[in-house]
C-alpha cells in the first residue's frame, strides 16, 4: 500500500526558498518543490505571477483577519484546497 507514497520523487520533496516581495517587504518562503509547483498552476490560472498571487493573497488574508499565522503552512493548505477543488471541477 505504502509503495506509492515511498516511491515519491525526492525531488519533489526537496526544500526551495525563494526570495518575495509582500507589501513591499522582501521575505523568504521555504516550501517543497511540489507545493511551488502547485502554486505556480494556481498563479497561472489566475493570469498572474507566483509572487503576484502570494502578495494578493497575503493582503486578502490581512484584510480578513488581520494576521496571517504561520503563512507558509496557510500556502500548503492553499494548495490542497486547490487540488481538491480541481477534483470536484
């Protein structure tokens, strides 16, 4: 049963820091491959860049709550919102 899950690409799970403008402020976001992967399809499907969408995003989510947590982990339950969003499409 595990096997589909022990014969994940490494590469998929190889952690990538890319460096972010966010309301004018460069930060550093560290995610799996996989998860920049699925962001950059959610980026593209709304005719925008990854950095784009992730600064609407944060500003959407401060306007709302006015905090955003550990924003990293929000940028992963994004990720599986949107795939499970793209089954029931």
């Amino acid at each position: 049963m595990c096997d589909i899950y022990a014969s994940t690409d490494p590469a998929l799970y190889e952690t990538i820091t890319r460096s972010i403008r966010i309301d004018g402020v460069v930060t550093s976001i560290r995610l799996e491959q996989r998860f920049w992967d699925i962001l950059d399809e959610i980026a593209r499907s709304e005719d925008r860049s990854t950095p784009q969408f992730i600064n609407t995003l944060y500003r959407e989510v401060m306007e709302r709550r006015g905090e955003t947590g550990n924003f990293t982990s929000l940028l992963r339950v994004v990720c599986t919102v949107y795939l499970d969003n793209q089954k029931l499409a």
